[in-house]
C-alpha cells in the first residue's frame, strides 16, 4: 500500500518535481538502496529475487598498478555472495569509443581480482552492464542482449567468466506485453514524468521501492542540485555536438565531405566549448560550493576540467 499522506507532502514541497533514473547520479541513488539493487540485479541474472542473497557496493576507482595506467571509473560496482562481480552504468549519449571503454572496464574489473603470485581459480565471473538511452545496434529491434566468448563456427559458449548486458531503452515499443522482468525494469528507467515511473512502480516490489527512492532523492535539497548539475552537463554537451555537427557539414561542402567533417568538428566543439558555457555553468558551480561540496565532486558532477571549478572557486571566495 502506498502511503499517500507522504506523497503528497513530497509531490507538494517539490512541485511534482521528480528525478529520471537517465541521468547517471540519479541511477547511482537508486543501486545505493540495498533492496532496488537486488531487484534489478536479479532480474539481470534472471533469478529470484530472494536467491540474491546479498550484495556489497564496492570502490569504484579501478587499481592501477603503473603511474601511467589508465584509470577506470565505474558507476555502480557490486560483489555478489558468491564472488562475482557486476557493473553497471546508465549512459545517456553515445560516443565514439564507447565499445573500447566497455570493453576495457570489463577487462580490468576482471584482471585485478588477483594479483602476483595468486592462482587463476581466485577469477570470479564479471559482468558489464550498460543501460544505453540510445541506439547501439540499429540493425535489429532487440532492446536487451547477453554477449559473452564464443565460438564463431558452433556458436558455443568459450567462457561464462566474462559477460556483458546492453539494454537499449530506446527500443522498449510503447505497447508492450511481457513478464520479462528485465523488461518492466527497462520500463521504468525509462520513465519521462511521473505518471509513467508510478505506473510500473505497481509491478513489483523492488521497482516500487525503486520509485520511493526516487520520491526520497527528489525531497533532498543536496541531491537535487547535483542531478541539475548533471543534467545541465549533459545538455552542453548536446548542444557542444550539435554546434560540431553543422560546422563540420558546412566546412565539408567547402573543402570536400571528410577533411571537412573531421576539422569542423573539431573547430566547432572549441567554439562550443568557448560560447557562454562558462557563464551557464558558474551559477550551478557557486550553489555547489555554497552547499559545501568540494571542487572534486563538483567536477565528477557536471563534467567540468578541475581546474576550471578551481578558478570558479577562487571568485567565489573573493565575492565574500
């Protein structure tokens, strides 16, 4: 039973504001509850619910063992009872590398699990799940696939330690009849307003926890603020591409489609890199610093080069 006297003080207080589980902090907030992350890994590994015993949050900074190593950050990084490992990350926007990035956290989430002198028996099974709101394979209309190491020729499977699940929001149909409890998750992330993230929070009690906790998050003032920044870097960045884009297409007509794309683009992202982004973002900057965050978390937050929120921070101190 929902408790409607909470409801409505909370759609009160925030002007039926609520968060989108598309906007990565937002998805974060929802794993870091115990019981919305059981849920969904269950359904991901397509079990019961109450065959997921328990699963531990760990750190989401990869080791690197060499100074000039590449760092990974993961979004949501679990143990499960029997060793295993899962990933997962909401990814608004595509990009270029986004195959080699996927591939590499896999790997190093994989690989790091032992170290000099540990026997091979120690890897667990490791599985790198992307939650994409966008079209990876535009070929089929598939929204969820499973992909794994296997033979070319028979089609069998080579390993069941490595793993990765995409799930394609995009391709959910807006009539859709299943049980698939991957699916009626899928539903929900996908959510544009309340009505709809509501409506599938009557499905299950893991995604109806899923939607308290989104109620819960909306109330804080604190984490409000970093899915506006957040939302707001991820709107620059689309305007940013936008503005490539069209430069690139015009610098192609004039000097021949290739040559031209490639340099428009690259003139277009530092004009939009230099176009009033950093008058939009110094508002959203200073009320982060007035809540007390540090430059870190502000720079993790809405994408911006830390030495950039280092200068914001230095005006907003000499303003008293």
């Amino acid at each position: 039973m929902r408790q409607a006297g909470k409801e409505k003080t909370v759609t009160k207080k925030n002007d039926n504001f609520i968060m989108l589980p598309t906007v990565d902090v937002c998805f974060k907030g929802l794993m870091y509850n115990p019981k919305v992350r059981k849920g969904f890994i269950a359904a991901l590994l397509g079990t019961d619910p109450a065959a997921v015993r328990e699963t531990v949050l760990l750190p989401t900074a990869l080791r690197q063992e060499y100074p000039d190593e590449k760092l990974g950050i993961l979004d949501v990084r679990a143990l499960m009872e029997d060793g295993a490992q899962i990933n997962m990350e909401m990814q608004a926007y595509p990009f270029g590398q986004w195959d080699a990035r996927s591939l590499f956290y896999l790997s190093k989430m994989y690989t790091e699990q032992i170290g000099r002198g540990d026997p091979y028996t120690k890897l667990k099974k490791c599985i790198h799940v992307s939650i994409l709101d966008f079209i990876r394979f535009a070929d089929d209309e598939k929204c969820h696939r499973i992909i794994s190491l296997c033979d070319e020729q028979t089609g069998k499977k080579y390993t069941d330690l490595l793993e990765m699940q995409i799930l394609e929001l995009k391709k959910l149909p807006e009539e859709l009849q299943s049980d698939d409890e991957v699916i009626r998750w899928m539903r929900f992330l996908a959510g544009k307003n309340r009505k709809e993230l509501e409506d599938m929070a009557g499905t299950s009690e893991y995604i109806e926890e899923a939607y308290r906790e989104l109620e819960r998050m909306s109330a804080d003032e604190r984490a409000r603020l970093e899915y506006e920044a957040r939302q707001k870097a991820i709107r620059d960045h689309d305007a940013i591409m936008s503005s490539a884009w069209e430069t690139g297409m015009e610098k192609g007509l004039q000097e021949g489609m290739e040559k031209g794309l490639q340099e428009g683009r690259e003139q277009g992202m530092k004009q939009g890199l230099q176009q009033g982004i950093r008058q939009e973002r110094q508002d959203i900057v200073f009320r982060m610093l007035e809540k007390g965050m540090d430059p870190e978390m502000i720079a993790d937050l809405t994408g911006m080069n830390i030495e950039e929120i280092q200068k914001l921070e230095e005006e907003f101190r000499a303003r008293g």
